[in-house]
C-alpha cells in the first residue's frame, strides 16, 4: 500500500517536472526543436484521442483526416476576423458535431462496415470541398494568417494538456469500463443498463474536438492549405498505427507511439527522402510482427525480466 | 397484478415464426420455467422482453406499465436483467469490474466507485466467487462465468431475472450449486424466469412452468400438471419418458 502512494506520488512529480519542462522548453531550445515538438504534439493529439474511442471500443476509425480538416478549414476561413483561441475552439466543436452527426448514422455499423464508412468520409469532405471550391467559390487554395512559432506550440501543448485530463479521467471513470465493456461484449453492456450508443457517439464526437482543434491550431503553421491538404488521408492512418507501434494498453502507449514515430519520420525524410516510405513500412511491419502489444508492452515484458523484480512490484 | 404481462406477442424471422401470438404473465416472487425443444422460441421470447429484439406485434407489461419498443438499457433500468444463452461476459476484464458495470448502471445510477466495489464484492461472495474477483472473466470455469453473469445481473438491482439456460454445460455437482444460488435470489425477493433443459432441475425449483413448441404456447402449469400432461410428453418429452415429478 505505501508503495503504491509513492508511486503515484513519483508519477505526479515526474509529471510536474516534465510538463515545466516543455512549457519553458521555447526558452531554452532552438527554433528547430520547438517546429519538431510542436509536430510531435500534434501527432500525439490525434493519436490519443483516437485511442479514447477506438482503444476501448474497437470500433475502428479511420475519420482523423476528416475531422483534423475541418479544423484546418475553420482556421482558413474564419482566421482572419477572429481570435486564435476562437477559431480553435469554433474547429474543434466543428468536428463534434460533425461526428455527432456521422455516430448517429454510423455507430450502429461494426467491424469492417465502419472502418469503410469513416474512411469514406475522409474522401466524401475532400471532394465536397474540391467541388465547393471550384464551382462555388472559385477557388482551390486559401492563405491562412500565421502566428510565431512559440504560440503555435504553446496552443498545441494547451490542447494536448486539457486532451490528457480528458483521457485520464474517462479512463478512471465509470465510463471508461463501460466503453470497454463495449469492445468486449456490446450486446451484454446494453443488457447491463449502458446506453451504449449514447457513450459510443459522445466519445467519438469528444475524441474528434480535439483533432479539429490540433487541425486548427496546425493550419496557421502551414500558412496555405487546400483540401489535398487539409484532408490528407494519410492522417487517418498514422494514429492507427502510432497506438498500434507503441500499444493501447496503457495511457503512454499512444504518446510515446506517436513522439517514436513523428521522429522517426522526421529523421527518415531527411536522410533518405526517397526510400523513406519504403524503410517506414518495414518499421511497421516489423513493429506488428514482433510487438504485439506495442512499444509498451516490449518495455514491460523487459522490466519482469530484470532479475529480483518479479516480485518486488506485486 | 402480474409483475410481468405479455399479450400476443409474436416475432418472425424471414418466413418463420418464432413465437406467434404467446399470451403469458409472471406473477410476483415466482419461479417460472420455461420449456421446450429447440427452436421452440423460449429464447426469442426473452429477447422479445429485455428488448435485445423488438416484436412484430404484441405488448409487455412490466408493473403494469408499457414496456414495449424501450431500448435494452432502459428495460434493464426499469428492473429486468438477464443473462444469455451463450455466455456474455466481459472476458479481459476481472470479474469484479464485470459486476461493478452492473451496480454502475443499472438502477441506481449515480453509486460513488467505493460503494460500488463494495457492492460488487458482496454480489460476487454471494454468488459463491470471492476467490476469483481478480481473475479475468475469461480464464473462469463456465460454471463460474454463468456465475458471474448471474452476479452482474444481480447488481444492477433487478426486480425481475431472466435466466436464459444457466446450467447447460454444467456437471451434477455444479447444477446443484446452480439450483441453491436459484432460490437463493428467490429468497432475496427476486422474480425469476428461466429457460432450462435440465428437467430435474426445473421440476425441482419452479413453482409453474410453460411449455413453447414451435413457437406456440402449448401448455402451462405446475411442475406436475406439465410432467403428467399428454401434449407435452409427447412433443417434448417423447413417447415413453415420464421424466420430472418424483
């Protein structure tokens, strides 16, 4: 029992310590360090709040790129006459009731039938939008008013904060263990007096608040969009296998998935910016392959191992 | 008034009646049983009350009020809890948690997590599994993950329990303890309802008993009327069995 208020007491200063650590980090690092985080929060955003819903529930979704979009489009469009703060929240309760509206329709669809559906979303806005552009607007791009570098990061570390208090507390709530009773036995949850599709379409509309949100706050970073840009694809499935590559067990997982992976990438176009998809994919691969339960799970599997703990923690 | 009433309910799938027009009523603190061959619709008709189904035609009574067309969790909130036919756990979780969803949300909403472990470690003693509350729902004998979805349904404070072939796959030492933990809930005021093939048990515990075929109410009365009555020995008993009563 102490050991277990001394660990916890050791997880909350490490928190502490780590959180002062990247708030003052502006101060201290290089302008590269600061673009390169702020990418690796951004990831980390999409990747977690992804895991919110689709960990526990298994339902699969490959919507990111869509709900992120419309937050890049809120920043196009209403940058300019609004506030920052604004324009962020405006993004993120853009993709709430947008997925809102997609569960209703949707969450009754399971396994493979939902993967498709999301995805197909993803490409039902991108085209929307490519025909709105040309035919309504007249236009393919737009600009996108920027702010420095420092603000872009500290908004991403504000959202990927309040993102954390989220997921913490669902996970330690009641509605944590019923979003897992879902994924394990949907049918029984609903006999047990869950309104499972209530808590389904809730959870998904909150993961996708806070991809709208790192969807807004990232558009004023790239300063010109277009819908090729704002509902790249790729974007559905990098949370996917970030949570997958650094496990879904754990709260971490998913962020160290996606710091590993945002690097990863960062130091493979660099290097090799021809192969670099090419050595990515055999990461991954390998990854599935060998870590099952992810990055996580490797680490635990070789914390037993060391001698004399096995027992220590029990 | 019956606690629960159900008149001419009827479900068909594609061109097969499942149960057609089955007028049947549960009477306060009782045990009914319900019998039949396979197929006979014993199971649609239990999905027909907890709403896991919604029927073509027909209406369910619970305490007198309309109860038909509600969606399974607020059935399960009015007081109706159920288990299945093919157990329905939540195999990665312990089997506390498993039972604590229950005390969460079944009735009483709202319960603070300390009282509803606190519950939950009762239900669990009750229903003989204390031992195992840490175990994963998976790794339980299926004697005990009957059990266990007993327990479940229990914590979300029912008035009425629909026990949906709690002993198939049991052995005899196993039934026995299945059929004390029975009237054991009884005691504690529960309805029960319970699908059941294993006839020395039903015989044993039920206080009236209704027979389907082919979807059909064929007969309903007290474990001796159904052990000696003709129709019934000779659709679901056969022809020479005098199975029951004794």
């Amino acid at each position: 029992m102490r050991r277990a208020i001394s660990n916890r007491a050791f997880i909350l200063g490490f928190v502490v310590v780590l959180f002062i650590l990247l708030a003052s980090l502006p101060l201290l690092a290089s302008q590269y360090a600061v673009i390169l985080l702020t990418s690796v929060f951004m990831y980390i955003i999409i990747t977690v709040s992804w895991t919110m819903f689709s960990g526990p529930t298994g339902y699969i979704s490959l919507a990111p790129a869509a709900f992120f979009g419309v937050g890049v489009y809120t920043s196009a469009l209403l940058g300019l006459s609004l506030p920052l703060p604004a324009v962020i929240g405006i993004g993120g309760l853009g993709s709430f009731c947008l997925a809102l509206l997609v569960g209703a329709l949707t969450l009754r669809l399971k396994g493979i039938y939902f993967v498709m559906f999301t995805f197909g979303l993803v490409e039902l806005l991108l085209h929307f939008i490519i025909w709105w552009e040309v035919n309504i607007t007249g236009t393919t791009g737009r600009m996108v008013p920027t702010v420095s570098n420092t603000t872009v990061y500290y908004l991403m570390l504000t959202v990927f904060t309040v993102l954390m208090f989220t997921t913490y507390f669902i996970r330690r709530s009641k509605y944590g263990l019923a979003l897992q009773s879902i994924g394990e036995e949907e049918e029984a949850a609903a006999h047990t007096g869950i309104n499972v599709t209530a808590l389904k379409i809730i959870t998904f509309a909150v993961s996708a608040f806070f991809m709208g949100a790192a969807g807004a706050i990232m558009a004023t970073r790239w300063t010109y969009i277009d819908p090729r840009i704002a509902f790249n694809p790729l974007l559905s499935f990098m949370p996917v296998l970030m949570a997958i590559f650094g496990g879904m067990g754990q709260l971490y997982g998913p962020i160290i998935g996606a710091a590993i992976f945002t690097y990863l990438e960062e130091f493979l176009i660099t290097r090799f910016p021809y192969h670099y998809m090419l050595i990515f994919g055999i990461i991954m691969v390998l990854a599935i392959v060998y870590l099952p339960d992810g990055v996580v799970g490797l680490l635990q599997k070789l914390w037993k191992r060391i001698p004399g703990r096995k027992h220590a923690d029990t | 008034m019956p606690i629960l009433e159900g008149k001419g309910m009827s479900k068909s799938f594609g061109g097969l009646a499942a149960v057609s027009n089955v007028d049947f009523h549960v009477e306060q603190g009782e045990i009914l049983g319900l019998i039949g061959p396979n197929g006979a619709g014993k199971t649609t008709l239990f999905n027909l009350i907890s709403a896991a189904l919604v029927p073509k035609s027909g209406t369910i009574r619970f305490k007198g009020i309309n109860i038909t067309g509600l969606k399974p969790y607020k059935i399960c909130r009015m007081g109706v809890a159920r288990t299945f036919q093919a157990v329905k756990i939540f195999g990665h979780m312990p089997a506390l948690d498993n039972v604590m969803l229950g005390s969460y949300f079944g009735m009483t909403p709202g319960l603070s997590s300390k009282d509803a472990v606190r519950e939950a470690t009762e239900l669990l003693e009750f229903a003989g599994l204390s031992a195992l509350k840490s175990t994963p729902a998976k790794d339980l004998t299926l004697a005990n993950q009957k059990r266990l979805e007993v327990a479940r349904a229990l914590a979300t404070k029912p008035e009425l329990l629909l026990l949906d072939e709690m002993m198939a796959g049991l052995n005899p030492t196993e039934i026995a303890q299945a059929m004390e933990l029975v009237t054991k809930i009884q005691d504690k005021g529960i309805t029960i309802v319970m699908i059941e093939h294993v006839m020395k048990a039903i015989m044993k515990v039920c206080e009236r008993i209704m027979v389907l075929h082919h979807g059909q109410k064929i007969a309903e009365g007290t474990p001796r009327e159904i052990a000696t009555s003709e129709t019934v020995i000779k659709v679901y008993l056969g022809e020479r069995a005098r199975a029951g009563g004794s």
